[in-house]
C-alpha cells in the first residue's frame, strides 16, 4: 500500500526563486521482513520476546523503554489509542525527536501536532497499525524539484493490555544515524522555527 501527500512551499525570494514547488511525500507500508531494520531490528526482537504467544504485549507490566539498549531510547515515541483510534495521545517523545523536529509532544494528543500534513501522515499510519494487528514499516521517499532524496522509515508495533484490542503503539525512528535524512522532510514540511531551535 502506497499514500502519497503533496505540501506546498514557496521559494525564498533573497535566492532569487519565484513561485512555489510541491513535495510529494510517498510511503509504502511493509512486513518487518521486507527491510533491514538496523537497529530497529533490538526493538523488534524484545517486542517478539515479551509478548509471547500473544498478537501484541502490554505497555503497563511488560514493555519497558529501559530494557532496551540507551542509545535507541530517544529515537522512541510511547501512544495511548484513544477511543479506538479516534485521537491518538503521546505518552512518550524521545529527546531525538525533540532536537530533531523542535517541539516536544509528550502529554500531547496528535490533533496537537503543529503541522497538519504530519498530523495527517501519523493519524494515518498509527491506525494502519491499529488494523494489521502486527509490526509494520512505513517506508519513505521524498521528491523535490531536480533532485531525490533517499528513503527512510518508521517501525511502529502494536501493544495490547487485555490480549485482544490494540490500545497503544510503539514507534522507533532512527533519527540519530549519521545516514539518517529525515532533515530533508523536517525542514521542508516543519513551520521555520527559531534559528537554533533545531539542531
């Protein structure tokens, strides 16, 4: 499965460019299996291990963001499913994601995001999760105007507190690697914040 969200962003008239281009955000939904994880790969295993042979474990009793290894820690987001998935509520946002995209969300609810094109990407991928019951990649790729820059993806794994309902989501997102690229959407999708806000 593929969606594809266009945002729109004017050209900076001091470089002496006019008029506006449109980014195209594309991502693919995947099995764990179709891509390397890389360090996700810590998150998957401990998910698989705690939670048995049940679909999903829990996040009350059972998954525990210091169990796993402190360098992945701030890469990691924490949700609460609310009502089904109707809102979506952040119990957990990892520093990198802090340093990263410049705002804090922990205490918050999605509709809180301040990007609405960002919000419409989460809402969107944290429900897929809600219905595939299971682990899933969210592939990115993003294309500018003459030039492409490469993919990168989000894990998200369902948790379950009665064995049967998805009522939280963990999400790893590799935001300190050297290779990662997410700057390329934070900086073209992100409002500009205030010079030294985002490192």
């Amino acid at each position: 499965m593929r969606l594809l969200l266009r945002a729109k962003r004017k050209f900076d008239p001091s470089n002496q460019l006019l008029g506006c281009w449109v980014l195209d955000i594309r991502y693919d939904v995947l099995e764990t299996s179709d891509i390397d994880l890389g360090i996700g790969q810590d998150v998957l295993d401990y998910w698989n291990r705690l939670r048995g042979e049940a679909f999903a474990p829990a996040w009350s009793d059972q998954f525990k963001l210091t169990d796993l290894p402190i360098q992945i820690v701030p890469d990691m987001t924490v949700i609460d499913v609310i009502d089904g998935g109707a809102n979506f509520h952040y119990r957990f946002w990892g520093t990198n994601h802090v340093v990263m995209k410049g705002f804090e969300m922990s205490g918050k609810t999605i509709d809180q995001t301040p990007n609405e094109t960002i919000q419409k990407i989460g809402t969107h991928q944290l429900r897929t999760v809600i219905e595939r019951r299971r682990p899933t990649v969210f592939l990115y790729s993003i294309d500018y105007p003459r030039r492409h820059k490469p993919a990168e993806f989000i894990l998200r794994l369902p948790l379950s507190s009665d064995g049967e309902t998805v009522d939280g989501i963990v999400s790893h997102q590799d935001l300190s690697s050297s290779g990662a690229q997410w700057e390329s959407l934070f900086e073209n999708v992100w409002p500009p914040l205030p010079q030294g806000t985002r490192a």
